[in-house]
C-alpha cells in the first residue's frame, strides 16, 4: 500500500519529472497537474509510467479551473509548475503573475483540502539579486531585493510568488505546513526532447553556439538531487516554515568547459576555449540585446552556502563534474547535440 498520495504541480516539466520518478521509488501514490491533457501520454511515455501511476488533470496556474478537483484525496503537494524566462514574456508580469496567482491558488486549495505540508520550488532567484558588491556567499536569510534595476523579470517572479505563499500559509494555513526548496542551476540528465531552459548553458557549448567564455558562473545541483531534497523536505519532521538553498559548486563557464573538453573529447569538438576580457563583453553588450541580459553576472560569484539543506535534509550533492557529463551525454544520446 502506498505510504499516502502526493499532487506534483507542472509534472510536465524537467524537476517535476524527477521528482515524480523519486516519490514513485519511495512508495508513493502520485497525480500530476499539466497545462493540457493533451500532453498526457507524452509526459507519462517521458517518464517511463503508466496512467494508474501518474493521474493527471488539466490546470493551469492562471485559472482556478481544475485546481480543486486535482488537489482532492492527496496527503502532500510539491508545488514545482512556474514560468521561466522564455523568449514570449514580454513584461515581467508574464512571470510575475502565473508565480504569484499560481502558488496562492495552490496554497489555499491545498489548505481546503486538508493537505498537511506544501513544498513549494523556490530559487536562488529569490535569494541572490539586487545586492551590491561583486562576490557574496548567499543563505536562507537572502531575499532578493525587489527594488534594485539588478532584479530581472524571473528573480522577481520567485521572490513574490515565494513570500506571497509563505504569508498566506502564516495567516490562513491552520494546521498546513509549507517549506520551499531554492535550487541554483539545475542541470541533469534530459528525460525527452522537452526540456528546462537551465540547460541551455550545456546544449550551446556543445552546440558551438558560444563564441567564448565570458566570466559567469553558477552554482551547480543535479536534478537528481534536487528531487531527493524535495522527497526529503516532504517527509521529514518539522519543515514548517523552512527555508533550503541547494546549491553544489560554484563553476565559471570556463570551469565548465574545461570538464566537457576533457571528459568528452570528440563530442566536446565545438565547446569554446578562448575565455573572454570583461571589456569585449561589455562592448558587445552595447549591441547584443542577450549579452545586455548577462552584464549583471559579469565576474560576480554567487557562493550559495548549503549547510542547511545538508543539516536538515541529509542533503549530499554529487560532485558538479558528474553532473556535467552526465548532462552533456544525455543532450547527445538524445540526438540534441549537432554531430
Ligand atoms: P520546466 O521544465 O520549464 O518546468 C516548468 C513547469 O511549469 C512546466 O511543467 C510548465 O508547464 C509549468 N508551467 C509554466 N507556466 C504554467 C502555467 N501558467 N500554468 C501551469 N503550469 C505552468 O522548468 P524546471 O527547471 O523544471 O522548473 C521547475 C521549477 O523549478 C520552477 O518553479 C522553477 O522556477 C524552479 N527552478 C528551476 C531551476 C533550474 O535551474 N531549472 C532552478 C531553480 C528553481 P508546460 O510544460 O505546460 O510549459
């Protein structure tokens, strides 16, 4: 008998599919919301899973419609569908909204319903901008400062949508607990053709899409082991209220490159070696719309300290390498990478 069912938001998407594979391991039922029931089969075929595995309705998080129904009978919901940047949000409350309207809607359905605990994806988005000086070690004392320029559309969209939550579940949410997962770059194994826009970084490299290293870098998690943080965060005592930043090493580009060129050889054909000057970047950010996007990373380190998530979670990250190649050779068998 399964030890209790679990709604997984946007079980369409990279983490969600993680997550949802690791709650079935760990000998729960599980449903699924997705945008489109058209989507239904594809999603489960991605997976590996069948229709008695992975119920899915229709929701979306701009509509109240479907929200109820899914939610109803479930023990535990992860709360992972949100927008990411994308070329089609053309203001920032293209993400705003669905982030902040969407986790409220779920919160409040969660709480009518009688679910015990939400676990909400947050970001580092929601810990690391608007910050002046050029490195920084970050913690779940962070919060993203909304009124910098510095804060972009999505870093935004997960602070509002990440407090919005967390203050309703403080003044309405009774006996519901609710506890956010802060992932850095999320990178892993692909499980189709569909997938995060945190990978992009690899496919291009790859890709020859690059035409230098820049000096930008991020904290790396594997996918694999931000669903173990989830699952972990979900079942263990007394997460009311918490906060987890996961992130494992911090990479530039450079550092990234220099592990797909070695361990991947041929297939690392296109990875670019000439690391970039400051100064070339920023002129070229003078007519580049993408690298004006970037400029705000330019040479900042962002340490984002994990002992937390290590502490409660048992969180034990992988090394970044392996989580690199393992991206890289899944983006090839995938036939995403140009031969
Ligand atoms: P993803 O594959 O693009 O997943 C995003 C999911 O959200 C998809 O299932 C998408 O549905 C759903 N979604 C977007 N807008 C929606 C809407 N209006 N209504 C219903 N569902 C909607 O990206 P991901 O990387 O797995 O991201 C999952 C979560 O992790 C997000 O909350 C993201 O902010 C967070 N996160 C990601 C990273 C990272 O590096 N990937 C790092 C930190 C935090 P469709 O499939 O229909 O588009």
């Amino acid at each position: 008998m399964a030890k209790g069912r679990v709604l997984v938001t946007g079980a369409s998407g990279y983490i969600a599919g993680y997550v949802v594979k690791a709650l079935l391991a760990d000998g729960w039922a599980v449903s699924g919301t997705i945008r489109s029931l058209a989507r239904a089969d594809a999603v489960r075929a991605s997976l590996g899973v069948s229709a008695a595995d992975l119920p899915l309705s229709a929701a979306d998080l701009t509509h109240d419609a479907g929200w109820a129904e899914a939610v109803a009978g479930c023990d535990f919901v992860q709360h992972i569908a949100s927008p990411l940047p994308s070329g089609t949000a053309r203001t920032d409350d293209d993400l705003i909204v669905p982030a902040r309207d969407g986790a409220l809607r779920v919160v409040a359905v969660a709480q009518a319903a009688g679910v015990r605990r939400v676990v909400m994806t947050s970001s580092v988005a929601a810990m690391y901008y608007g910050m002046t000086g050029a490195s920084r070690t970050y913690s779940e004392a962070d919060w993203s400062d909304l009124s910098s320029p510095a804060t972009n559309a999505y870093a935004k969209s997960k602070t509002i949508a990440e407090r919005a939550a967390r203050d309703w579940v403080a003044a309405h949410g009774g006996m519901m607990e609710y506890c956010t997962i802060n992932p850095a770059l999320v990178l892993g194994p692909v499980l189709g053709s569909d997938f995060s826009g945190s990978l992009a970084v690899v496919t291009r490299m790859l890709n020859g899409e690059l035409p230098g290293l820049p000096r930008i870098g991020f904290g790396i998690c594997d996918v694999r082991d931000i669903a173990a943080a989830h699952v972990a965060a979900m079942t263990l005592p007394g997460m009311a209220g918490e906060r987890f930043l996961c992130s494992g090493e911090y990479l530039w580009l450079a550092d990234v490159a220099a592990i797909l060129k070695s361990r991947l050889a041929d297939a690392a054909k296109r990875v670019p070696t000439m690391r970039l000057p400051d100064f070339l970047v920023r002129l070229s950010a003078l007519f580049d719309a993408e690298v004006r996007l970037v400029m705000p990373e330019l040479g900042r380190e962002r340490i984002g300290d994990a002992r937390h998530a290590r502490d409660r979670l048992g969180w034990n990250p992988r090394p970044a390498a392996e989580t690199i190649v393992d991206t890289a050779r899944s983006l090839i068998a995938a036939g995403l990478v140009k031969r």
